[in-house]
C-alpha cells in the first residue's frame, strides 16, 4: 500500500513531528512518501529548534532509513523561498507539482498536515 503524507504548514507546531510519528508507523508495513510543500519545506532544513524549545526532527530523519519512508519536497515551495536542495537534509528527492500529483493519484491513502 502506498501512502502519502503532505506536510504545508510551518515546523514549528504539533502537525510536523505527529505526521512523522505517523508516517514511521505506517512505513513500517507500507510504502510512504512524506511530501512538503509551502512553509512544509522549511521542516527540512537544519532550522535549530532547540532554541525554540521545539523537538528536534533528527530522530525522525534518522529512523526513516530503516522504513520505507521517502522525503519529497517541491520544487516550486523550496524556489519561493530560496532553499536549495544541497541545504535540506540528506535524501530528499526533489519534484514537480505535476510529479507530486501523479504520486498522490497513485496513492492509496492520503493525509494533510
């Protein structure tokens, strides 16, 4: 079963680490795509939450390597605000919006955060 997960909204609440404690439990016995797009993207980047007294997402990151989890970010969402790839953390797989949604047209399930 393929599932994805869209992250739009900033890192900074709840929504983010929930979708990935989801998304882990789910890539367990499936194939999930977390895809950000919009402020989502900024989840990506070495942001330093700590001094926010948020949550770091390393955990997370480092855990995806060992489920079937893949990190999507949109082109366009990293474009708008100056982030390039090199600056996300390793492996993420960039795409068009029009490959984001062939991918979520090809999903099973789909959940917005």
């Amino acid at each position: 079963m393929r599932v994805v997960f869209i992250i739009k909204g900033d890192p900074f609440s709840w929504k983010a680490h929930e979708a990935f404690r989801l998304a882990t439990a789910v890539g367990i016995n499936n194939e999930v795509d977390i895809v950000f797009i919009r402020d989502g993207v900024y989840s990506l980047t070495p942001w330093k939450p700590e001094s926010l007294s948020v949550d770091s997402f390393d955990k997370f990151f480092e855990n995806f390597e060992f489920v079937n989890v893949r990190l999507i970010a949109e082109d366009a969402s990293l474009q708008e605000r100056g982030i390039r790839e090199c600056d996300c953390v390793e492996g993420v797989k960039v795409m068009s919006a029009e490959e984001i949604s062939e991918l979520i047209n090809s999903s099973e399930a789909v959940f917005v955060w």
